[in-house]
C-alpha cells in the first residue's frame, strides 16, 4: 500500500502545488504596461499588421471587442508547438521539442493507461501480444497506449538527454546554465529511461495499467524493483516540476495575457485604473543592488 498512497500524494502534491503556483503569479504586481503590438486578440486584420483598437475614432466610447479565436490560436502554436524558439533558435529547438513532445505524448499515455484500466474493470480484457482480446476498443486502447508510451519515453529520454549534452558542450549555453537546470535535466531523463527499462520486460504497459488500476480501487501496488524505481522517480518529479522553473507550463499564460497581449484601456474609473493605482503604491519588500532602489525598497525618483 506504499506505493499507492505515494502515488496520491505525489498527484495531490502536483495539483495543490501548480495552484498555489497560480495563485502566486495571479497576486503579482501589474507589469510596465508597454502596449507590445501585434495583440493576437485584436479583430480583424489588425492583429496581422500590429495594430490596434487605438485606432478607430473615439475608441474609448466604443464596446471592447475581443478575438478569442486569435489568442488560442496564437497560445496553441507557442503551447504545442514551441514557435518563438522556432524561430529564434531554430537547432535547439529539435532538441528542446522533442523532450516536450514526448512529455506531452506521456501525459496522453497516462489518459490511455486510465481508459485502459477502466476498461477492464468494466469486464472487457485488452488485447495483449497472443491477440487474447477482440473488443475494438480494447485493442484500440491497448496498441494506442503502447505506441505512445514508447514513442513518448524515448522522445523525452532523448530529448533531455541531448539538451545535457548541449548545455555542456556549448561554450554559450553554458554560460547561462546553472546546477539547477543540470539537475532538472538529470531528473526528467532518469525518470525516462527507468520507464524504458520497464517497457523492455512489459511492451505492452499492463504494469502501468495495475498500477492505475491499484489508484482506482485503492489495493497495493505489485511490482519489482525497476517498477518501484520508476514509481518513486515519476513520483517525486511530479512533486518537484511545479516548485521549479520547470512550472512554466503555467507562468506561460501570465507572461501572454498579463504581460505581452495586455492592452486592457486605463479609463477612468475603470478596473485596470484601480489596478494601476495600487501598483503605483506598491513598495518592493526585497533589498535589491540597483542603483534606482534604495534600502529601503522605494524606488527613487528619476
């Protein structure tokens, strides 16, 4: 039963820590508010060429309207698809793409291995290696959660992999990298490769699908050693992700709407002219070495 009630503290621990996350970037101060153009959330063309909404007569009497469809667009290519490293640094891009692609092929994995676990305690066996099974959704489920967690745990095992390998050998990287990112590295392809040593003796996952099964129906989880392992290491690094920078899947919506796309109209007894006003009195508790802060925290006037 260890190893269960681990496996709910680890998933507990992930979920309350990523709120808290949240919770904590909600409560910072307003950014400077720089108004960056193109806003994908402008409508019609102007979100194309970088402009605004500023531009239409007497703008401020007008209703505000937003492009929903542009922000999601815009959030899935950053999201899924990593663009602005795309297109900035395209060749660490491979590298960094595919260890995120593969983390993201896991966590649909980990949706299949639920399907699946479900599945058979509905009654329905899943296809296995000697074709025992013969419900289409069985044998769906089961060759779709084989592919991906291979495909996944390989990609995110090479993917951190060579990301290391790249901040040790480029004199530029290295530069900017610190323990903790080394470490971060260390730790996402230890959990990877520990899941590939278990998918060697178990092509098909039914471990995984126990070990959900065993979540479900709370019953303690059997394995051996290399499953333990990998459930200790998967566990303690959901744990770790959202106490680190590795949380930015959640800082990234923060740094978009509140940062870079946020040109909300400061008018007059509006909500954004409320919350200028109390980032106007805010007063920095951290001692900061600028010359512009002085000790106690206020900024000097310039």
């Amino acid at each position: 039963m260890l190893l269960t009630v681990f496996m709910y503290l680890a998933a507990a621990a992930f979920a309350g820590f990523s709120l808290y996350k949240v919770y904590l970037f909600a409560q910072n101060p307003l950014n400077n508010r720089w108004e960056l153009y193109p806003v994908p959330g402008e409508l019609g063309t102007r979100g194309s060429y970088g402009g605004s909404y500023y531009e239409e007569a007497e703008w401020w009497a007008r209703p505000r309207q937003v492009s929903h469809t542009g922000v999601y667009r815009e959030m899935l290519k950053e999201s899924l698809f990593m663009r602005n490293l795309f297109v900035n640094r395209r060749k660490h891009w491979r590298l960094s793409y595919a260890m995120h692609l593969g983390i993201y092929l896991l966590v649909f994995f980990t949706f299949l291995l639920l399907a699946g676990a479900i599945t058979e305690l509905s009654g329905l066996r899943l296809t296995t290696l000697t074709g025992a099974g013969n419900h289409p959704w069985a044998r769906l489920v089961y060759f779709a959660t084989s592919v991906t967690g291979a495909c996944g745990a390989s990609l995110t095992a090479f993917g951190s992999a060579s990301l290391l390998f790249s901040r040790v050998l480029d004199g530029t990287l290295r530069k900017y990298t610190d323990f903790d990112e080394y470490f971060n590295l260390c730790f996402i392809l230890a959990a990877a490769v520990s899941g590939l040593i278990v998918w060697s003796t178990d092509p098909g996952f039914n471990y995984g699908r126990e070990v959900v099964t065993a979540m479900l129906t709370f019953a303690p989880i059997r394995g051996g050693t290399a499953l333990t392992v990998h459930i200790l290491l998967f566990g303690a690094l959901l744990i770790y992700i959202p106490r680190t920078k590795m949380s930015h899947y959640i800082g990234k919506y923060f740094a978009y709407h509140k940062v870079l796309w946020d040109n909300e109209p400061n008018l007059s007894g509006s909500v954004m002219e409320e919350k200028v006003r109390k980032s106007l009195e805010y007063i920095p508790q951290d001692r900061w070495s600028a010359p512009h802060v002085n000790s106690a925290g206020r900024q000097d006037s310039l």
